[in-house]
C-alpha cells in the first residue's frame, strides 16, 4: 500500500508549512493547529477545528513541530557501504584509488543493502524524497519502492570504456527509465544521467540528450566539482564545462547540476537563462577541498539552489539538517556578510525548492492538495527553547536525531524514531555483511 488509507487528524501541533497559505506572509512562519491528511494529500491545515470521524486516527501532537519532508538533490545510496573506507584525500585521488576500484566489485545484491542502510539513515533523519545517481538501479528502485519514500533515479554512467560497453550503458539506462518512470503509484520518476564532462566523451553525452528528449525526461549530472576538472575541460574541449554541455545540448532539456562550485558571472547567467538548477553539497565539497559554490550568487542571478549530501562516502552522512546549516553559515563566513543565505533560504534549499528542483510541484510545503510528505520534530528540547523563531531554530538548533514521525503520501514510515517499512536490525546486518564480503 502506497498511499495512506486512514484519514489523520493531527490537533495541537505547531506547523511551519512553507506557504503563505498560513495567512502569516511568511513562508517559514508557524502557528499552532490542525491538519487533516486524507488520500495521502492534505485535506486541510489550519487553526480551525476538525471535527474527527469515528474511523480517523487522531495523533496529539503537542511538543511537535510538523513541516515538510526534507528533499535531497544529489547522493549515491548505494555509496553508504563505502562510509570510512578512505577520508581525507582530494576527488581525482578519492574517486580514482579507491571508489572506483571498489565499486567495480559491487553486485546488484550489494547495491540493494547499500541503498537500504541509506534509505533508514535519510527516513530517520526527515528525508521524504531524494535523487539518486548510480548503477544497479533496478535494487534502488525495488528498495525505494518497499520502503515508501520518494525519488528521482538515474542510472549514472561513465562512458570510460569500449563503443560496445557504451552502448549496452545506454540501453540500460533507457530501459531502467522507462520501466520506472511514474512506478510506485508515482512515487519514483526517473532522469538520465551522464556521470560528468570528464567522464563522457562529448558524442556519448548528445546521445543521453537525445534519448532524454525521446523519453521526455530531465537530465542529471556532475559539473565543476573542481577547478582541475574545469582546467581539463579547457585543455581538453577548448571551453569551460558550462559551455561544453550548453553546445552539447544537455541544457535543452529541464535539468539540475551536481556541485557547480567554480563558475564564473558569464556562467552563473547562462544558467539562470536556461533554467537549470544546481544541487549544493556544501559538506561534501569541503571534505573534499572541492572549493565553496557561489550560492549568493547563483541566487541573486535567479538559479534555483537545491542542496544535496552526495555519498555518505564523500559526506561522510545523509543529514539534511546538517547542509541546511552548512549553507546558511559557510557563504557569510567566507562573503563577510551576515545577511547572505538566511535560515529561511536554507530551508527552503531544504524543502520547496528541492521539490521544485526535482520538478515535485506538489511536494515540499504544507498547504491543502498537497501530498502528505511530513516530517514531526520533538521540539521540547532545550536546543528548541525558547518558543523564538522556529524556522532558526530548524536550521540553527536542530539535528536529525530530533525527528521522531515521517510520513510520504499521507502513510506513515517513521513513528517514534523507528522505522515501520523496514528491518533496521536487518539492514545493518546486511550492510556489513556486503562490506566484508568487498573488502575480501
């Protein structure tokens, strides 16, 4: 079952919605009151009373703070069997020495327990719905599909091999995405995704365009991770990356950006003019001495800035409250300007306009028709006292060991801080097993 089948009534909580439906003006304003889930959308919210039907399951919810699920743009699930394996070193080094050579020994068997301990961290943690990256996607798709939460997948790929391998790549990728697309009663849609410039020749990346318009569907991809990968794309195509993938089509369709830390003005207005989204990982891009993206600046220029974990590899922890206050923090240190990326900017990175960049048009604020996608946080806590401004207190106080209750598509996956969908006993057993098995 997909979507819930009782309507909820949930009275005397306090709701930040994200919408100036509240009345307030203020998109992360909160107010307490009630909200209706029913059909797995939101039947009504509000501080009017509900009068509940006998069959409702009615929740109190004083001490709890309600507001939207947090939406991750950019990771590789999977990638959370290879948390610890190799830290501090740069991405070339990262990627080259020690991802890759171990990622080449993963089954779909692996996948599905690295994906898995990755959908239990992300649902505890008030992930609702996220975009995923890699190979093997059939096992995230099944995982996503019976745990219950939302995603866009991709199959990623890297085009560093034969013409036959290439072409066998594609067709996967084209297969996957056709069998998934709009499956989970909605719940999974999917993208095509060429890794990155640097790991696509320019011909094998026109064919990913044309495929993605045949499918009408968006496109996903790493670019200007680093300032080596941006020199090598110069040395190597005669133009910086935003340009290589404008010329070859890639921008002609909907599409979101992984990382975009080193883009010029020129840049950052071309992408604003095409309507492309760029995913901020502020925490992998530091662990990884990547360098900051200029979000002020993508924002001033009109660009819709998501945020997004990467890998709990490269991370090394899917905590969405964690990049929320990354991003709020990082850009005024660095700008000197405590004004830039405010707590309400950084959750709406979080919320709305992840959905927005995931093209989610209803998912990411509370607000009648909208699908039931919440997250519940204990806010009796000290960290949330006093009763202030609880949009700082999101992003400024909280962590993701607040959330106690999730739901996606109005049917509840997180109660209590357990997780409902799934063994977590099991999935951490799996999870370690696949390890040792990789590593020999």
């Amino acid at each position: 079952m997909n979507v819930g089948s009782k309507r909820i009534v949930i009275r005397n909580g306090r709701f930040l919605t994200m919408s100036e439906e509240d009345g307030s003006g203020r998109t992360e304003s909160s107010f307490i009151g009630t909200m209706v889930i029913s059909g797995g959308r939101i039947e009504y919210i509000g501080t009017d009373d509900v009068e509940a039907l006998e069959e409702d399951d009615e929740i109190d919810g004083r001490g709890k703070l309600y507001m939207p699920g947090l939406v991750n743009t950019h990771g590789h699930a999977a990638m959370s069997l290879l948390r610890g394996l190799k830290d501090d070193v740069n991405l070339q080094v990262w990627l080259q020495q020690h991802m890759w050579p171990m990622e080449a020994k993963f089954t779909g068997a692996d996948v599905h327990a690295g994906t898995m301990l990755a959908i239990m961290e992300m649902l505890k943690g008030g992930t609702t719905a996220f975009m995923d990256m890699y190979d093997h996607m059939d096992e995230v798709a099944r995982a996503v599909e019976e745990t219950g939460l939302r995603a866009c997948l991709n199959r990623g790929v890297i085009g560093l091999c034969s013409e036959d391998a290439q072409r066998t790549k594609l067709e996967e990728a084209i297969r996957f995405a056709r069998d998934w697309h709009k499956s989970a009663g909605g719940r999974i849609t999917t993208a095509m995704a060429p890794h990155a410039p640097y790991t696509c020749p320019p011909d094998y990346i026109v064919k990913f365009v044309d495929a993605a318009h045949e499918l009408d569907l968006p496109i996903h991809t790493h670019m200007s991770e680093t300032a080596r990968e941006v020199e090598d794309n110069v040395r190597q195509y005669g133009v910086r990356p935003v340009e290589h993938l404008r010329r070859l089509g890639v921008f002609s369709r909907p599409a979101i950006v992984a990382h975009g830390v080193h883009l010029t003005d020129e840049e950052i207005a071309m992408l604003a003019a095409h309507g492309v989204g760029v995913s901020h990982n502020p925490g992998s891009n530091l662990k990884l001495a990547s360098g900051i993206a200029r979000v002020p600046e993508l924002l001033r220029a009109g660009v819709r800035v998501s945020l997004g974990t990467d890998s709990a590899a490269s991370n090394n922890n899917l905590d969405m409250f964690e990049e929320m206050r990354l991003a709020a923090l990082l850009h005024k240190g660095i700008s000197g300007d405590p004004t830039v990326v405010p707590a309400s900017e950084a959750l709406r990175m979080a919320t709305i306009d992840g959905a927005r960049s995931l093209w989610l048009d209803d998912v990411g604020r509370l607000a009648p028709g909208m699908k039931a996608d919440v997250i519940a946080l204990d806010v009796t806590a000290a960290h949330f006292q006093p009763e202030a401004d609880f949009a700082s207190h999101v992003v400024y106080s909280a962590s993701c060991s607040d959330v106690t209750d999730v739901w996606v598509d109005g049917r509840q996956l997180v109660r209590g801080r357990s997780c409902l969908t799934l063994d977590e006993e099991r999935v951490v057993y799996e999870a370690n097993a696949a390890l040792k098995r990789l590593k020999g």
